[in-house]
C-alpha cells in the first residue's frame, strides 16, 4: 500500500525522524520458555493505521500491552523486553507516561457511570490539565464525533456503542499513540464497521499514530495502512502490506535491518466463489 503521498509505506529503519511518531525498537515477547518474537523493530506515522494480525497465542496482545507499558509481572509467564520512543523520546512506564491511549478487548469502562463521566475519568488524567470549561467542550465535541450518548450509563449500551466511548476516552486526553485490542471482537457486521470507520477517522483527523491488533482482517484489511503479522515459527515480524496474512508456514525472510521481515512469497490471490 501507498501512504497519502504516494510513496511506499514500508517500515523504515534506523533512528526515529520527524515522520515516525511511534517507533517500537529491539523487541522480545516470551512465554514461558518459548520465545514468540525476537528483537523487532517498527515505526508507525501519525495518521497511520499498522494492523498487526496473527494466531491465537502469537503474541500479538502480549506485544500491544508491552508497547503500552502494561505488561507487569504476568501470571502466565509472559515477559515482554523492548524500548518505545514516541516522537523520539524514550517513553517509561504504565501508558508510556500519559502518551498512549489503549482501547481494549473488554473496553474496560466504568459500567455505572454514563459515558460522559467515563471520558472525564480519563480527561482528568491529562498533564497539563485541561481547564474546566475546555475539558468538558472536548468530552462533548468527541461523544458527538463518535456518535454515542453521553447521558446513558454504560451497561445499557450496546457492544459497538461501549467501544465508541472507550475510543473516545481514550482520545480525551490526547495522546498521540492509540492502541487498539481486538476492537470489533463480539460485534455485528454494521457495528464492526461502524468502530473500523471510528478507528481511521482517530488517525486520520486527529493525528494519531495507530496500531491494531485483530484476527478480523476481513472487516478491518480496508483501514489499514500497513499490515504486520507475528509468526512465532520465525519469531518475527513479517510485513504483508499488499498481500494478505497467512498462517501456513511461510518461506525463509528475506534480510531485513529493521526487525520486519520481507515475504519473498507472492501475495496469495483472493480465492473465487
């Protein structure tokens, strides 16, 4: 795929420069002795939307929680080593500092508040605060944008409502990463494509650096920039931007110095009714 200049939007080595908001360096995921991915490396632009696909059990959630500063000390034995910059700085520690935002799987919102107050829970976390007055235009100005009441409590929206105001308390206190988990996991077709849409739209008009982790490339191949794939039996990141992710074991990567690997395979043809 190109990016909105035309130019191939392929993982870019080296050093963070100014176009690379987030870039994830020299990462490892493991669980328990089994190593899922070694000493990768990749940058995701603002305005742009990384899909980053694989199996059940490659990694790819372990991964986005590592790059979230979320990982800890898991029960199950998953470790997570790696350095994230965000606009070149190195980030540290739970949200890498209050510059990511996370949407998850189970949106984890506050059920008994409406979904105003869960975007000022949020929105009161900014450093610097926002004033009063701005902060409530901005929860207003987003819960209209994503089209989702204010004024209903949470448990009482549906699935694909619940995810439009987790994305809207993620982008309330402005950060220029947003991490996706699963987002249309458990939705309809409509409602799928609905938060896909609210998704490219997060990146596009507000600026941000996206990273997708999913098993539904079908409804969300269409807003992604690039695609990324874990596969464990090479502990590697594999680029399928142009192609479409396979779990079928793949042939040997070409050389890479940027921790994504380049399938020398050809794109697998889409299969006819």
């Amino acid at each position: 795929m190109n990016d909105a200049a035309g130019t191939p939007s392929a993982a870019r080595a080296g050093v963070a420069g100014p176009e690379a908001c987030l870039r994830v360096e020299r990462f490892t995921v493991r669980a328990g002795d089994r190593v899922l991915l070694d000493d990768a490396t990749f940058e995701v632009r603002r305005g742009e939307v990384l899909l980053l696909v694989g199996g059940s059990g490659a990694g790819k959630t372990a991964l986005l929680r590592g790059v979230a500063g979320l990982a800890g000390d898991d029960p199950r034995g998953i470790r997570v080593e790696g350095v994230v910059r965000i606009d070149g700085v190195e980030a540290r520690g739970p949200g890498r500092g209050g510059r990511i935002g996370v949407v998850f799987q189970n949106y984890a919102l506050l059920d008994e508040y409406d979904g105003a107050r869960n975007v000022d829970f949020a929105a009161d976390h900014r450093r610097p605060p926002l004033p009063a007055p701005e902060r409530r235009a901005r929860r207003d100005r987003l819960l209209e944008e994503l089209r989702v009441p204010g004024d209903v409590p949470v448990a009482r929206l549906s699935g694909g409502q619940k995810q439009r105001v987790a994305i809207a308390r993620a982008l309330a206190h402005d950060p220029p990463v947003l991490l996706f988990d699963e987002p249309t996991s458990g939705l309809d077709p409509l409602a799928a494509a609905a938060v896909a849409d609210r998704i490219r739209e997060a990146a596009v008009r507000h600026g941000k650096a996206v990273v997708v982790v999913t098993h539904d490339y079908a409804n969300l191949e269409r807003i992604g920039d690039r695609v990324v794939e874990i596969v464990p039996e090479r502990r590697a990141l594999i680029d399928r931007t142009g192609g479409r992710p396979s779990l079928a074991a793949p042939p040997p990567p070409a050389a890479s110095t940027d921790g994504i690997d380049r399938d020398r395979a050809p794109a697998p043809q889409a299969e006819t009714p």
